[in-house]
C-alpha cells in the first residue's frame, strides 16, 4: 500500500492545485430558494431532445480500500480497483509490465515527465474537465494536460487505419439517453492509470456517458486490447458537477524545475 500511495502522490505533483480553481458560478444552474445549487434538478435537454452533457466535471477523491470521500483518487490509482480479481486479465508481458512500475514506485510515469495522459486518465484525475456539446460535435476540455479531444456525432464512422495519437479518434452516437464514444487510433505511449495498466496501439475504448441529474454523471468504459488482455473489460466511474468553477490554463512544466523557463528581470 506504501509503494502505492507513494505512486499517486507522484501523480499529483503534475496536477493543479484545488486552490487555484477560479470561483465562476454557473448561469444554468438552477437555485433553491435560500440561494444554493439544486443538485437533486433533472438532467437539462438540448433542442433536438439530447440529455445535454455540457458542464464542468470531475471524479472526485474516494478511497482505494473504502468509499471515503476525501482519501485518496482511485481511479487515477487503479482504474480496475473497483472489479474482481480475474476481471481483468493481462497478457504476460503487461503483467511484468505492471508488476515493474509499482516496484519502482511508478518513477516511469509518462506524466510525471509532462507527457499527456491520455485516456480515460485526463478525466480520473481530480482536476476539473469541460464537456461542450453540440448537435454534430462534443468537445471534452481536459484542465490536467491543457488538451482537449473532438467527438464527432455527425454519422460519420472509425478511420481504418488512424494517425495514432495521445487521445486518438473519437466517433460518437446515441442511443437513447446515452452517448456513446468509441475511440481508437492510440499511441502505446500512454498508460490508463497510476500502477501502469499499458495498452498497445491496438487499445479500443468504448465510453458510455449518462447524465443522472444535473450534477451527476456515469461514465462506463470498456477497453478492448488484445494484445495487452486476453479480454475485454469493463468499469464505470462517478463524476460530479463542478458548479462554481471553470476549467483553467494549466502548463505542467511549470512544476518542473529542470524545463521550467527563467524568469527575466524585469526594469
């Protein structure tokens, strides 16, 4: 538990401080009488009928052992830690993989030398993400990296054979008051959370998004890879609404000493 405790505090050096969230109510908020959020309100809809997903989220922190608000973030931890031992079941070579980072205490973290996390771990941190929707595109604004990925829902359909990328290539569709996200084109550069669960360009994820309410959202993501596991498995997070806030400029090599720019003096 030490090794991994010591792991996420690692992940955490390149995350923004809570402190510094800007305080920016939200207009389409609905209030109850005393001035406060109605967080219990029904999900908003757009015009065309679609649950509008539109918003500030984050996941926020749950302990790994218990669900105790406030401990540690799991999922940026172990993104499987809510399923059952042989749930998820690796190839040998991304068991020696895994079994390597957390012996070294996660020191080879991608993000921990500023590269971008990837996903599902730009939203399993708990630093806020910015959902704008639209009719024929989502946008997802991610604060912990400064990138941001397109999901269109336009009718159109996966690229055979996608540019790898740090987010890849996102089509989506509805069904019912789901959306749903499928996203291949990965680069294996990336890991899916803090033990070091790798995939190879292979990796295809399937997000399933659902607005409960209007402060509460699910996230259901299924990774297929088979040539990291020998078969698909399925987890789903919790997200809140952050109603108070907005996503803000975060440049993680500002924490870095070694590529952090000199400042010049100034007259």
């Amino acid at each position: 538990m030490r090794k991994l405790l010591l792991l996420t505090a690692l992940l955490l050096t390149a995350s923004p401080a809570a402190a510094q969230w800007l305080d920016l109510p939200l207009k389409n908020v609905p209030l109850l009488p005393d001035g406060r959020p109605n967080l219990k309100a029904p999900t908003p809809m757009t015009r065309d009928g679609k649950p509008d997903l539109s918003g500030v989220w984050w996941v926020p922190f749950v302990s790994p052992e218990a669900d105790v608000p406030g401990a540690v973030p799991k999922y940026l931890l172990n993104l499987a830690s809510d399923l059952k031992p042989g749930e998820v079941v690796m190839l040998p070579w991304a068991q020696a993989f895994i079994k390597e980072q957390i012996a070294s205490f996660g020191k080879n973290h991608p993000v921990s030398r500023c590269l971008p996390p990837g996903v599902p771990l730009s939203y399993t941190t708990p630093v806020p993400f910015k959902i704008v929707q639209t009719p024929e595109l989502v946008v997802m604004l991610y604060e912990y990296s400064n990138s941001f990925r397109q999901v269109f829902v336009d009718g159109r359909t996966l690229p055979a054979d996608p540019l790898p990328t740090w987010v890849g290539y996102s089509v989506g569709r509805w069904e019912g008051d789901v959306l749903v996200v499928e996203t291949t084109g990965f680069n294996d550069r990336t890991w899916l959370d803090g033990v070091g669960h790798p995939h190879t360009e292979a990796l295809r994820i399937t997000e399933r998004y659902r607005r409960q309410d209007i402060a509460h959202m699910s996230i259901q993501i299924t990774i297929d890879d088979p040539k990291t596991y020998v078969k698909p498995w399925t987890t789903t997070i919790a997200t809140e609404l952050f109603t108070r806030t907005d996503v803000m400029e975060y440049v993680c090599a500002e924490n870095l000493p070694s590529v952090s720019p000199s400042t010049p003096q100034r007259p």
